[in-house]
C-alpha cells in the first residue's frame, strides 16, 4: 500500500486560448509558475490549451510527442516542481495518426503518461450544435492513471467524463482524484458540466477537477469556462467564472476517507450481481 501526505493543493488553470500556440505555450507557463507560488503540488491545464478547439484546426496544430509543446510543459514541471496535467494537445502519431492527448509529466520534468481521449465527442443536438471528433480524430484505447506522493490520479478528457464506467474503474483501481481536461460548450455546459462533475464524484466517492479554457465569444468554438473541483461528497469546493484564471483547491484525504467510512458503498456492492471490468489495461 502507497503511503500518501494527507493533504495537497491542486491548482486548476483556466487559459484564454488563442491562434497564436507561441503564445498559449507562453501563458501557460506562466501560470504554472504561478500555481506552484501558491503552493500547487499538482497543476491541470485544459483541453486543446495550445491550439483552437476545432476539427479544421486538429490537423493544423498537430505535433508528435515529444514535440514543441510537449517540450515546453516538460520544462515548466521541472522548473515549478510540480505534476502537470497538460490538459491536451492534437497529437500526431508516427502513422499519420491525430488524437486528442493529455501527457502528463513530474516533478523532474519526465513524461509520466499520455492519455489519448477514448470516447470523441460526436454529437448532434438539432438546432444547437453538431461536432464529429471522428472527422480527424482516432479515439484511444488505453485507461491512463499516475501516481503521486499524495494519491492516485486518473486521467479523462472532456467526452470521457459522460462515460461513469470509466471513472468506476478509475475509483477501483485506487484513484482518489479524476482529472478531466475539457472544453463543453454554451450548450452542454451550462446544461451538464457541473452535474457530470458532481455525479462522478459522488458515485465514487473522489474529487473531482476539470480544467477548461476560458470563454471566447469570438472563437468557432465557444467554451463554457467555469473550471472546477468537486469534494467527494458532491460539493463544488472552488469554481471559477468565464475569464483566464487560476483556482485552486486543498485536497484532503483524510476527508475522503471518512466519507467513504460514512458511506461504505464499496463494501455495499453487490459484485455478486454487477461488475464493471476493464478490457484494456492503460
């Protein structure tokens, strides 16, 4: 059995997105920078942080891992001495190959995992909006946890917190925090995005964190906002509005672990009715 610190502050960045990736990367930095001042121990950054959120811009800003990008959040972990969800980037692959890919790197700057988004966001809401992820995106095939000093951490992007098997495997696989890179939209978001975060955290008694980009009424895409971290009783512990930002929360472990001892829904399954099992390993 790990043996984890009880307590750690978790710092969610909010970036305003632009075409220019020189300067998300730059911004970025900066703000990680300015997370672990604050005493962040674990920083997450949004979904498509360096690039326009978009099936015409996927193609555009794609880069191989190692690659630009990739580079810039290595430097940035190792400088402000902490793990660094990268939110995503549109990832290449060697066969030509595009996903949408979280890495996530330690303290001494090492790749720790790369998560490529498993479920893509294919949808049509008559009259709302419609977007197909599949028109250049390959879906991942992998479940993606890390571990810290502090706890496990599994890994989601946006789509994939709709799917609660996932996370289900995630809480059994010993997670004690999910982390969810996404960019919902003026549709969905105000609709689902805070009650997907609560659901997820109480059904498996977790936190909770999404990072998303800030609001841009001028983009093709526009992102919701509204970053936040979610208690593993269900309550919303910091959340943030529709500008570039950073919000932070103290994620407490001994607090889950009494939730948990309150609740013991783990013992209370029925696994002689239902399971949830993994195919793949990540």
């Amino acid at each position: 059995m790990r043996t984890c610190s009880q307590l750690f502050r978790l710092a969610v960045v909010q970036l305003h997105v632009t075409k220019v990736k020189v300067d998300n990367l730059s911004r970025a930095r900066g703000l990680i920078k300015e997370a672990a001042a604050q005493g962040a121990k674990v920083v997450v950054l949004p979904e498509c942080f360096n690039s326009p959120y978009g099936t015409g811009f996927f193609p555009e800003y794609a880069e191989k891992i190692p690659g630009e990008s990739s580079q810039v959040l290595s430097e940035a972990a190792k400088e402000s001495q902490v793990y660094l969800v990268g939110g995503s980037i549109p990832e290449e692959d060697d066969g030509g190959k595009l996903y949408n890919t979280c890495p996530v790197f330690g303290p001494d700057g090492s790749l720790v995992l790369k998560h490529r988004k498993i479920h893509l966001f294919d949808i049509d809401v008559p009259g709302k909006i419609r977007f197909q992820e599949s028109e250049t995106l390959s879906p991942g095939s992998n479940l993606s946890m890390f571990d810290t000093p502090y706890c496990r951490v599994g890994v989601g992007i946006c789509y994939d917190m709709r799917f609660a098997e996932l996370a289900q495997l995630y809480s059994k696989k010993g997670c004690q925090l999910l982390v969810y890179p996404g960019a919902f939209n003026m549709t969905t978001g105000p609709a689902h995005w805070e009650l997907l975060q609560r659901g997820r955290a109480v059904d498996n008694q977790v936190y909770v964190a999404t990072a998303s980009p800030a609001r841009d009424e001028t983009a093709s895409y526009v992102a919701w906002g509204h970053s936040t971290v979610v208690s593993p009783w269900g309550e919303v512990i910091s959340k943030a509005g529709s500008e570039e930002t950073v919000v932070y929360a103290d994620i407490d472990l001994q607090y889950l672990a009494n939730v948990r001892q309150q609740i013991p829904i783990t013992a209370q399954r029925r696994s002689d009715l239902y399971t949830v099992n993994a195919v793949q390993e990540g």
